[in-house]
C-alpha cells in the first residue's frame, strides 16, 4: 500500500507553495508581543497570553479551543546588581538566574574563584571554594543545530549545589549563550535537595572576559552581589489547545506543540513566539485547504516549558490512555528557522516514508536527518509513553544570540524564514494526517526531567 496517493502528495506541494508566497505567522508573533508581551509563568502576563490564544484560535477557526488548567511555579525576579569591587571596579551585566533565591538585604561581598567547567568545579577541595563566590567560565559554541547549549547548561542547572557542597557563597557563570554583546542570559536553576541554597546568577560574555581578566590578573577579586528574588506559592496557568479535524480517521490526532510561556526578560518573541506561530499557522494553512487531512491536527501551546515542563507533563496525564492515538508529535521551539534538516524518532518501518515527506519539501533545501530526534524538551512525556516523534530542525545558529535575553524581541523576527518554517510544518504535518498507514510505536520509557 502507498503512503500517500498522488493528490496527497499534489496537495502537500501547493500548501508548501502557498505558504512560501506568504503567510500571517509573523502577525500572530507581533500579536501576541504587542498585545500580552514577556509570560513568566504565574504571572499577569501568562494568564494573558492564555486568554490571547483562547481568543486567537478562536478567531482562526479551530474547533474545540479549550484550556487544561496546570498548576505552576511562581517566581519574582525582583532587582540584581553584580559590582565588581578593587581598583578597576564597575557594574557587570548580569542577570539573576531563575528559580534562584535572593541574597540578604546589605548582599554578598566575598572573593572569586574560577573554574573553566563544572566538572572542574565539581572535583575542586573545598578548601578552595568555601566562602567564595564560584565563576563557571565556560563559553557556548555557536552550532546549527544549537548542541552547543546541550554542552554546557549543565553549569547553570547544576552549578549552584556543586558550588554549595564545597562551601560557596554563590554562583556566578558566564551566560549560556553565543552573542558578544552586553546582554545576560537568564533561565532555569534547580537546587539539589541535599545542597544548601545559595544564590545564582549570569553575567553577560563580555563581562565575563572583564571578569576573567581581573581574575587572571589579581587573585584577590572581589564581587558584591544583590538581589531579591524570591519564590511565591505556585499559581495556576493553562494549557491552550485547538483543533484542525480530520475526516474518516478523526480520532487519530497529529500534534503540533509550542511554549506559551517566556521568560521575563525580553518580550518571548523568538523563544517562543515563534514558535506558537508556526504551528498555529501551519494549522491554519491546512484548515484552509479543500482537500481536507484523514487525521485531526491537534495545536497545543504549552503552559510553564520554562521552569519546568509542567504544562507537558499534565497534557500527558490528563489524555491517559488517548496517547495511543497520537500518531506523530512535533514541536516549534527554537526561534524562527529556517527548518535546515528533518529528524525523527520512529519506528524503523517508517523512515521510507520519512524520506518521501522530506522530498516533498525538497524545495525548502531541507537535509535527511537521524533517527534518534528527542521531539523538543515540551515533547518529552509524549515521547516517553510511545509516541513516535518528528523534529523538522530550526536553524539555530542565530538564535542563542537572543536566547533568554532582554533582546528576544520582535526586531529578532525575520517574516520570509518564518514562513519557509511554516511551510515545512505544514507539509509535514498535512502528511503525517492523509498517511494510509502510521509511523509505529515507541518503547515506553520512564520520564524523569
């Protein structure tokens, strides 16, 4: 049996085709920065961004736009000053990192050790840490594939109890991010029962050389560091989803996922903004199309991706045993694109067809990939109970430049890449949803994250 007939395949082509000509996904990202802006989770802007897309899938047409209420962490940045102390003293770029606790009122004042990475840091004696404040001077590579962050934000999640263990006062590291310019990257921290809590932050990697060179220079370099962050108790925020219905095979539904929350920092809008527009369009385009998909295409836009998944992991629980009937997942979460190569996690049967989808984008110059793609981090509980996963892989060259920064703005948002990113997650979807057959089943695996 074929895959897909000829008028499938014919309809695939045009939707590309359509799409490339021009698409509304740059106004749902100007939309939803404009209108709601920066989404931590728990906050105002994140219950805004819930009613926005309620309202905007709405508008679009979906059907059965809905919310599944997800409880969240909730944390306030509040103010963070870094100051470099000594003879070339100055205000360093710095931001706190998220999840972290805040110093006491009057700060930190203490000196500085520096390791080049956390595993240098992790087999240093604590003599030589305790009552220091730690720096992790470790640089991301820029990679196309955005690997490199895979590398090294271990030294933001993990950085801070290793540093405690050994008797630190607090944590500094250089961002987990690729630009030069004088912008900290954020994120999420997590503390280790056993640790005690110490406060964490990031300086910017040009404040980071500064720092580096005093370092390197003089043994004695001493920071203060303030700030008053702090945690609330957690709040509730939703998961949003809408549907594009399928005909004969309805209840066997394609997932397209997005993030709807941001951090605080910047207005969200490559991280991910651009996200919720791809799929959103991507869905919309196929609505529109007189040759309708066999499958449903079902839209969800994650709540809390940020800090901590939540949002995926209650869409996991709440379908139960409805994971059976997904048949292929795929999430937009690294900016804008464009889509450069088409991975996948599905069974071995099924990469023939996987091969057919990728020349049907031929025209997008999309490469082959692998066989081992992890979906995205919002796929994660989806991927661990069978489902089979597709990864159209954004171009992310560019993207940690921006990435949980103050400058992940609109000015960012490239409209032309944008919709040759769409195209590619229409075409793919429109196809995993008029495929005669499926693309198996993975083995179940326990979710820990």
């Amino acid at each position: 049996m074929a895959d897909w007939t000829e008028a499938d395949l014919a309809t695939a082509a045009a939707l590309r085709d359509r799409a490339l000509k021009g698409t509304s996904a740059y106004e749902h990202v100007s939309s939803l920065v404009t209108e709601v802006g920066p989404r931590l989770a728990g906050s105002a802007g994140d219950e805004a961004a819930v009613r926005w897309a309620m309202n905007r899938l709405g508008k679009l047409g979906f059907t059965g736009v809905r919310t599944q209420d997800v409880l969240v962490p909730r944390w306030i940045r509040g103010s963070t000053e870094v100051t470099l102390l000594g003879p070339a003293g100055q205000p360093l770029v710095a931001a706190t990192l998220g999840g972290s606790i805040g110093t006491p009122e009057d700060g930190i004042e203490a000196a500085v050790v520096e390791f080049a990475t956390l595993d240098a840091l992790s087999a240093a004696q604590a003599g030589d840490v305790k009552n220091k404040i730690v720096f992790i001077n470790e640089r991301m590579e820029r990679t196309k594939d955005g690997s490199g962050y895979g590398k090294i934000v271990k030294n933001r999640v993990q950085g801070a109890s290793v540093a405690a263990n050994l008797g630190a006062v607090a944590l500094v590291i250089r961002s987990v991010g690729t630009s030069d310019e004088r912008f900290a990257h954020t994120g999420r921290m997590q503390y280790d029962v056993n640790a005690p809590r110490i406060p964490a932050f990031s300086l910017s990697n040009p404040d980071a050389d500064t720092l580096s060179r005093q370092v390197k220079a003089n043994k004695q370099v001493r920071l203060r560091l303030k700030s008053t962050a702090r945690e609330l108790p957690p709040a509730w925020s939703a998961n949003v989803i809408g549907e594009i219905p399928g005909t004969d095979r309805a209840n066997e539904i394609v997932l397209l996922g997005a993030h709807l929350d941001s951090w605080d920092l910047g207005q969200g809008a490559l991280d991910d903004g651009a996200g919720v527009a791809i799929v959103v369009e991507a869905a919309r385009l196929i609505s529109r199309l007189d040759r309708k998909p066999s499958r449903t295409i079902r839209v969800v836009l994650f709540a809390n991706e940020e800090f901590g998944l939540s949002g995926a992991k209650e869409y996991a629980r709440q379908i139960g045993d409805e994971h059976n009937r997904h048949v292929l997942a795929m999430e937009a979460d690294t900016g804008i694109g464009p889509v450069v190569r088409l991975d996948t996690q599905v069974a071995p049967e099924s990469l023939g067809a996987i091969e057919k989808m990728r020349k049907a984008m031929e025209p997008l110059v999309i490469e082959g990939g692998s066989n081992t793609a992890s979906g995205g981090a919002d796929l994660g509980p989806l991927r661990s109970l069978g489902v089979p996963v597709l990864d159209p892989v954004l171009d992310a060259s560019l993207y940690f430049d921006v990435h949980h920064t103050m400058n992940d703005t609109l000015a960012k948002v490239d409209a032309k890449v944008l919709d040759q990113s769409v195209a590619a997650y229409a075409v793919a979807a429109y196809l995993a949803a008029t495929k005669q057959g499926n693309f198996g089943r993975l083995a179940p695996v326990p979710f820990n994250r």
